[in-house]
C-alpha cells in the first residue's frame, strides 16, 4: 500500500492505561474517526485516519492534527470535519480553524 497523501490524527484522550479520561473522548471524538472514514471514501481523498493517545492539547478539544502538513485544528465537530476536507480536496488547509 503506497503512502497516502494526508494522515488524519484524531486525538481520543486514551492515557497510558489505557482509559479514556480526558476532554476529546468526553466530546465524542471517536464518532470524529468514524465520520472521517465515511466521508474520505466517499470523497475519494488519499487519505487515512487514526486515533490517537491524549495530544496534550486538552483545552483545545477534540483536536485534529493533518500529517505530514502539520495541520492542527481545534474543536472540531462534523461541521469543521467537511470544512477541513473541503480545503484538503484543494490541497491547503482550512486557514479560519487552523491553530498554532
């Protein structure tokens, strides 16, 4: 399997020990993973998605980081997920969600 272009990271807030505690799993973030999944097949973007472990950016939940652009974007809900896919359609990211 070839690369894809863009690797979505969801962050789901599992810790070490393997619970999930923090405030991306309490705002639903798994049903981000599987929104994503949907919606880039049925896009037909070359893109994957994984969950990840506590990205550390907990007041910013649920957190998206776009690899290997280095996209982070915060808050995210299905409403920003078709906004971030629609500009990663066009190959940039979407500038208003973006945070540093």
């Amino acid at each position: 399997m070839p690369k894809p272009a863009f690797h979505v990271l969801v962050c789901n807030s599992f810790r070490t020990s393997g619970e999930p505690k923090g405030t991306c799993h309490k705002k639903e973030a798994s049903s981000l993973s599987q929104y994503l999944e949907t919606e880039i097949s049925d896009r037909g973007l070359d893109a994957m998605v994984s969950t990840t472990g506590c990205l550390k950016m907990c007041e910013k939940g649920p957190v998206l980081v776009v690899y290997p652009q280095g996209w982070w974007y915060e808050q995210v809900d299905e409403g920003r997920v078709d906004d971030i896919l629609d500009a990663m359609e066009q190959g940039k990211p979407a500038e208003g969600l973006l945070f540093e």
